[in-house]
C-alpha cells in the first residue's frame, strides 16, 4: 500500500477504472453511456470520460462571475462533478457552489 501511494501512475486513472489519457477516454464514451444511470455504480465511474477539472475551468480567472457559475452548473449538472471538488478548484467553499447550483435557471 506504501507504494501504491507514491506511483505517480496511479494519479492518471480515471474513476478508479481507466488509465489513459484524454483520447483513449474519449474513445470509451459509447461504451459508459449505458453506465449512467446505474444506481449501484459510484458517480465517478459514471463519468469517468468527463473532461478534467483544470479543463473545464482553465479560463475561469478571466471569466465574469455569472460565467463562472455557468461553467459550475454545467459541471455539476453535466459533467457529474461533486460540489466539492469544484470549490476546492476554484478556490470557493463548498457552500458557496452549493448556492449557486441551487440558484440555477
């Protein structure tokens, strides 16, 4: 186990099945489709081909922050993204997205 926690490998699967890089999960998208709705599988490995974190947020310092919540809500919504990983990314507390997902339109 000591080791499992130093191999840098290990932090590039994805949904604690995958281990590829973008295109290989692009490829795989048909084949998790059908895993979506399955209430016995964890949210991760539902959406193990979602884009990144830092893809998905890579201009949000930039962005205004209606735009911003826009990006959170899609996360969240579409992309299947926990509230608290997206706070501790953006550097909001797990809260603050909360209400912003609760406030959507």
């Amino acid at each position: 186990m000591e080791g499992i926690e130093k191999n840098e490998l290990m932090k590039s699967v994805r949904g604690g099945l995958y281990l590829g890089g973008e295109g290989f999960i692009e490829k795989l998208k048909d084949l998790l489709e059908p895993n979506r709705e399955l209430d016995g599988v964890p949210r991760y490995r539902r959406r193990a081909d979602r884009p990144s974190l830092s893809r998905l947020f890579k201009s949000v310092s930039k962005l205004s922050l209606e735009e911003r919540n826009v990006l959170i809500i899609k996360a969240v919504i579409d992309h299947g993204c926990s509230q608290a990983e997206i706070a501790s990314y953006v550097g909001l507390h797990y809260s603050t997205v909360s209400r912003i997902v609760k406030g959507r339109k």
